[in-house]
C-alpha cells in the first residue's frame, strides 16, 4: 500500500481504528436519543422501545421476539417499582401511562 493510500484510509476511518469508533457510536447515539425520550415518554415507554430496537438492529432478533422481551422486561420493573416497592419512576411530560392510573 502506498503511503498516500494510508493516509486517505486513515482520514476516511476506515481500518480498525474506524471499526471501533462506529461500534462505539452504535451503542452511544442510541443511548443519547433513549435519554432524550425519557424526558417526554417516561422511562418504562422509552424503555421498551430502547430494548426492542436495540434487539432488532444490533442483536440481530426477529421483531416480534425483541418486542416480547422488551414488554416483558418493562411489565416486570413496572409491577417491582410501582406495584411492589411503592416508588415511583419518572414517566415523562406526556405520561403515557396515564391510564393505568399510577
């Protein structure tokens, strides 16, 4: 490889170099959009849809076994936070589980 080719590589992100800081931002940027979702939806909806689609483009899972495991798991913190240990979590400025009256 030519050094001028190195250099442009390098520049364009490509290599290893490259490949772990889009594996680092993969994981980050939907961090930083699940945090900003729980400032309007609540933390158990942005919960769910957080581990659903991080089960579906990074784990590689069908859909429908992402949104069971992700409904699940935020049935399950619901029922031991609110049910269970009467401490309420943050549910956004639209509260959209406002119906079920907790």
């Amino acid at each position: 490889m030519a050094r001028g080719e190195k250099v442009g590589l390098v520049l364009a992100g490509g290599g290893a170099r490259g490949a772990y800081e889009a594996a680092v931002l993969s994981v980050l940027l939907p961090a930083l959009v699940y945090v900003l979702a729980v400032q309007f939806i609540g933390l158990y909806v942005a919960s769910a849809l957080y581990i659903a689609l991080f089960m579906i483009i990074l784990g590689k899972y069908s859909r429908v076994k992402s949104v069971i495991v992700a409904v699940c798991v935020v049935v399950l913190f619901f029922m031991m936070f609110e049910v269970w240990f009467k401490v309420p979590l943050f549910k956004g400025m639209f509260d959209p589980l406002r119906f079920l009256g907790y």
